[in-house]
DNA sequence: GAACGCAATAGTGTCGACACTTTCTTGACG
DNA sequence: CGTCAAGAAAGTGTCGACACTATTGCGTTC
C-alpha cells in the first residue's frame, strides 16, 4: 500500500512561481509546494513544531522527500530548524513582515532604475502592455487571479533591470508574503489605489523617470503595507481565534529563539 | 565498519557565517559546510555534474545528509538540480558575478541609508570601535582574517539597518561571492584604497550622512568590482588550465538551462 | 562506415528500519 | 502535595536497499 503511481495532477499552478532551479514531478517538488500552500495558509501554525512523520502520512510519502522540502524552505526563511527537536513554522510576526516589505521595497525600487537605464524601448513596451491587458477587467477577477497578476507586474520590472539575481529574490520575497498579500486584496481595504498606482508607475517607465519612478513604487508598496497592517491583525486573530491576541506575545518571543 | 563517532572536530568556524536558522553538530550540517567550501575553492567546478555517491563515499557519511546539504545549496544558488539528472555546479560566469556585486551594492547602500535613520549613536560608535580596532593591522593579517573583518564590517553595518532580512540577505550573497573575495585579496591587485573607503564610509556613518555614505559604498562597490575582474580571469584561467578560455562561453549557455 | 536500437551500467529518488535524543509519564521520596 | 528521577514514548538523524531513469557502449542493420 506504499505504492505512489497516485493520478491526482493537483499540481496547483498558482503557487508555481519561483524563477528558480527545480523542475517538478518527484513527490519531493510535490512536497515542497504541498508544505508551502500549508505555510502560506495557516494551516501550520505559527510557531508550531512540524512533525514530520505525521506530515509525512498526510502526504502518502516517507520522510525523506518532506526533509528535503524543509530543508529549502528553511533556507528559504519559511521554517527554522533546531537540531535534534526537528522543524518549527517560522512566525511572521507583524515586524517580521515589515522589515520583508521594506527590503521588497528597496530591491523593487533598484530594479526600476536598473530598468530605465537599460531596457530597451520594446521591453518597457512589453511592460507597458502587460499592464494594459490586465488594468480592464482587473478589480472583476478572483483575488487568486489579482494577485497574480500584480506579481507578475512587479516581477517584471524585475526581469527588466536585466539582473536575474534580482528577480530570484523578489520572488522568494513574494512567496513569502503571498499570504498576507491574498488576504489584503481579499480585504475591504483594497481598492483602485493599487490601480492608479501601476499606471502611474508605467508612465514614469515609459518616460524613464527613474527617479519619480523608484519613489512611486516605495509609496506604493509603503502604501500597500499600511493597508495590510489591519487585515493582518484580522487575518492573526482568526487564526488563534479562541483565546484573544494575548498568546501573540510568546509566539513572537519564540520567533528568535 | 559504518559507525560514524569520529573526533575530527574540523569545524571550520571562517565558514561559519550565515546568520540564519540552523545549528551544527549533525553530519548533514558538516556536509553542507563541507560541500559549500569545496564549492567555494573550485574543487567542483562550474557546470560539472555532483556525484552523490562518490561525495557521500569521500565525506564518509550517506547520502541522505548530502543531499540535504544539496538542497539547501540549491536553494542559494550555489547548485542546481535538474530531476533524475542530478545535481549540477552553479557555474558563476563573470556576468552572474557582476549581478551579485550589484545586488550586493544595492542591499548595502540601502542598509547605510536605514543604519542612519535609525540606530542609536552607541551603536554607530559600536561600528566606529570595530573599524578602529581592525585598522591598524589590517594589511598585515591573513587573507582569511582580512576577509572575515570585511565581511564584519559591512556585515555590522546591515544589522544597523535594524532589518533582520536585509542581514540575512548580505550574509547569503557574500557566501557566494566570498571566493571572489580571497582571489582578490590575495591578487597584487589589492591595496589600501580599501581602507581609505572604509574610514571614510564611517565618517560619513559617524556623521549620519545617509546620500554620501551610500554613494561611497556603491563606489567602494563598484571599484572592488573593476579590481576584481582581472583577478577573476585568473583565477578561472587556473581552473580550467589546459584548454584556453572557449568552453567558458558553453559553460555560459549552460547555466540558464 | 554510419545510424540506429538495445542491453548493460551508472546514478538518482524514495523507502523502511534503526540508533540516538528529546519529551512525556509515572511513581518514589522529601 | 511538590520535586525529582527513571523509564517509556515520541521524534529526529542517518543508514543501506531497491526501484526507476538516464547514459553509455556495443552489436546489428542498411
């Protein structure tokens, strides 16, 4: 009964981002996303331990490809581990969260200087389009799709500056904050800012005012992160809803240790 | 014959960076600092394929903790891992290294300007303490020990920054160019305007000069860069002795597949 | 003599087992 | 009653084995 030919293609493309190494198709790579869409969504706990035998029954594998799936995402900041006491859900604390928006921002903000000098006059274009062709129907679609979508925006600006290196970090950095980013555009909160603040940040490329342009998107995302600070207050209390925020406290102790 | 009680306590602690999440003491962790340096000091080289058996025969230990250590080192970007077809040598061709310096110098202006903003005058005097401490003789120490004070330094720097992630994030991109590093410090090419910049980058930190201090470091950057470019010639020269430089442009192509 | 395909070989991906460490339980002692 | 210790249980870290995939080398056919 161990046997794992399994026709369950649930391969979950919206969490296939990451520009970087792996191919899929082992039970490893199905692991990792598997563990990551648990991460990303609460499912584990901050500050919980993962049991890996557990996880492992849960999945239908043995240890081994779930050790190698933690083993990245620890690298990745995801989890943390102690030796000898195993894997821990690494908690995003509210100023955890700041301090990833806030390299976000730096990195986001380089990439679009980066880009005015070197793209060419076709690549900002492209830039240019890929905005269009979303702006439309942008607020009707699914919060899956939106973000998405707004993802893909920032990674390409990325892509633009030509550093690959840049790319690769901005989309660890997405992936870790994609949570908090589906529940503010799930949010009351969220509205057509976000909107005029891509078009504006197209302008400025399209004029390559490197400049007003790196300012644009640090307001933007600075604006995007007090926008978030609410929804996940909300998003936190739902989660250890039964008790109230008191045990939040020892989570984010726990976090350094 | 398989008991693995050895007493080598060969722990290496000039590898022993990276201010993240994990502990030592198990053989996957002697592993992954083990492959790291051997990564590092071109004994595996650009594009060449990793065999696991024979790195778990030479390490003395199975396989499962290589390739854990293997995971983690592809998710740095040190490796890459092709499914069914193994692990294979990141090759860092000049142009990856230039993106990685960039990123750097990006990251590290950014962390002077946060470091300005907002630490205590004790902790900036905790940065001039160290440069003073080191200065005098600096030219004098090992390559190994001038590297670990540079690293330290731009290192403290970021923790100033009050952004674990941003540490994070510098203490990663060094270990990866860190062989660069000691090619250059060893190369005549190396010579004091390191120090003039450092003294005069705390200078500029003692007296809060946020746009100066970062526009020294994207120099002091950009210089070691210029300076390391012949170095890096060199040394790649050496690895792939024999045969003149053609097969560095396939290694090239190799590398984004 | 070259191209093709097939067999043998080498190598990765995953498994179940076991040693060792940490954590929990229980019961003796103060 | 509370504290502590010893033993049991749970869990991680590593191992060797095996299944399956890619590669290499060889023989066959045209």
């Amino acid at each position: 009964m161990t046997e794992r030919a399994e026709t369950s293609a649930d391969s979950d493309p919206s969490l296939a981002n990451e520009a970087e190494t792996r191919r899929s198709a082992d039970s490893s790579e199905r692991a990792y996303t598997t563990i990551r869409k648990l991460l990303v969504e609460f499912k584990l706990k901050p500050g919980e331990r993962i049991n890996e035998v557990q996880l492992s029954r849960s999945l239908g594998v043995s240890r081994t490809p779930i050790r190698e799936a933690l083993n990245r995402l620890a690298s990745e900041g995801f989890v943390s581990l102690t030796p000898n006491r195993g894997f821990f859900v690494r908690s995003l604390s509210t100023e955890g969260l700041l301090d990833l928006y806030e390299l976000r921002s730096i990195i986001e903000s380089a990439a679009f200087k980066l880009m005015c000098e070197r793209a060419e006059d076709s690549e900002i274009d492209r830039l240019r389009q890929y905005w269009e062709a979303i702006v439309d129907g942008y607020r009707d679609q699914p919060p899956d799709i939106i973000l998405a979508e707004d993802e893909g925006f920032h990674l390409l600006i990325a892509e633009l500056s030509g550093n690959p290196e840049l790319v690769g970090q901005l989309a660890s950095i997405n992936a870790r904050i994609r949570f908090i980013r589906r529940i503010q555009i799930e949010h009351p909160s969220h509205d057509k800012a976000q909107i005029t603040s891509h078009s504006a940040i197209v302008e400025a490329a399209v004029k390559r005012d490197a400049e007003n342009g790196a300012k644009l998107l640090r307001e933007h995302i600075e604006m995007t992160v007090s926008a978030t600070q609410q929804a996940l207050k909300d998003a936190l209390l739902k989660v250890f809803a039964p008790d109230n925020g008191a045990d939040l406290k020892r989570r984010r102790r726990a976090r350094d240790a």
